[in-house]
C-alpha cells in the first residue's frame, strides 16, 4: 500500500470517526447520563459492534467525547483569558466562561461529570472517577502552565502554579456543579462571588518579565 492511499485511509478513518461522535453528540443532547452504546449506534444507523471496533467501549467512546468537549472549552477559556481587559476582568470573564458551558449543555456535562446517573444496565461497572477525574486534572495542568507563563509568583513558580491550576479548576467544578444542580443565584452572583474568593492573591501578583501578562 503507497503512502497516498494509507493517507486516504486514514482520512476515510478520520471523517467516519468524527461523523460517529457528532452522532454520539446528538444522543448525549438528548439523554444525557443515559446516553447508551445503542442509542448512539441507532442514531449513526450503525450497529453497536461496528461502533465498538471505533471505539472498544463506553470508555472509549467517552474518552473521546470528552477530548472533543475539554479541547473546546479549553479554547474558550484561552480567549477569555487573552481578552483586551483588565486583570480583574479577565478573572470573571473566564469563570463565566467556565459556567456559561455547562449552563449552555447541562446534559452534556452531566454525561462528562456524571455517568453513573444514567444507570443503564448494560453500562454497568462504568467508574466515573476514572474517566472525569482525568478531565479536570487536565484542566489544572493548562491552567497552571497559563499562570506560570503570565504572573511572578517567586521562588517555586511552578509549584506553587500548579497549586493555584489545581485549586481554581477544583473551585470552578465543585461550585459550578453545586450552582448548575440548585440555581441558587444567577450566574453573574456566583462569578463575583468566585472572582472575590481569588482576588486578593491574583490582585497582589506581579507579571512575569517577557510573559504575555495576565
């Protein structure tokens, strides 16, 4: 096989593969936590043997969707985070960001965060800290490398950047995930809040010499 149809192939391979996950997608909009293999089989008009030779199984599938979902929330924030604004604007503006998703596809969330609601049997033995966990460390860890990139922080930067990435994802999923259940205040209420919990030591912190400041 020549190294022009291997490449044909792969993209073949790759256009089926992100046809298959927008078909995974539209089920997860749907149902949420109870989005099953054979729902998303039936809505991409395939059988659940040929979708699990794409994607071996549940956690799979979900690996997947979760790196399509993670890469884009991820681009926002970067945006919000690079916005022509003052520091304090930055701060809420990426927190909103952070809310104004999950807000905007409360199913797909639950599905990320919460897996196990969905409770179809033949899921069973689906560990939900196996896969989100992941999500969230590597949230911290851009997080960390943006704080390090951007602010002073004296000696042992990079620690201590890891700490505040760690820390401030932590904050966002636990809070958002507590607002998004209960709705307990708007959206703009809980970014003050949050962005005033962070302030004092952001607000103290110098740029980084050379960095892109934050």
């Amino acid at each position: 096989m020549d190294t022009t149809q291997r490449t044909d192939q792969q993209r073949s391979a790759d256009r089926r593969r992100r046809e298959l996950l927008e078909a995974a997608d539209r089920v997860v909009l749907r149902d949420g936590p109870q989005a099953s293999m054979n729902a998303i089989a039936a809505e991409a008009g395939i059988t659940k043997p040929i979708l699990y030779r794409h994607f071996g199984d549940k956690g799979g599938l979900y690996a997947a969707l979760a790196k399509r979902h993670t890469d884009a929330l991820l681009d926002s924030l970067r945006a919000a985070l690079d916005a022509p604004a003052d520091r304090r604007e930055r701060v809420e503006s990426t927190l909103d960001t952070y809310l104004t998703a999950i807000e905007a596809r409360p199913q797909v969330y639950r599905f990320l965060m919460h897996p196990a609601e969905g409770g179809q049997a033949g899921d069973q033995g689906f560990d939900v800290g196996k896969h989100s966990a992941p999500l969230l460390r590597r949230m911290g860890e851009e997080l960390a490398t943006v704080i390090e990139e951007r602010l002073d922080l004296g000696p042992d930067s990079q620690q201590l950047a890891r700490v505040w990435g760690h820390g401030i994802v932590g904050m966002m999923h636990a809070a958002g995930d507590w607002w998004l259940g209960e709705r307990p205040c708007s959206r703009a209420e809980l970014v003050r809040s949050l962005a005033d919990l962070l302030w004092g030591r952001l607000a103290a912190a110098g740029d980084r010499m050379g960095g892109p400041g934050f």
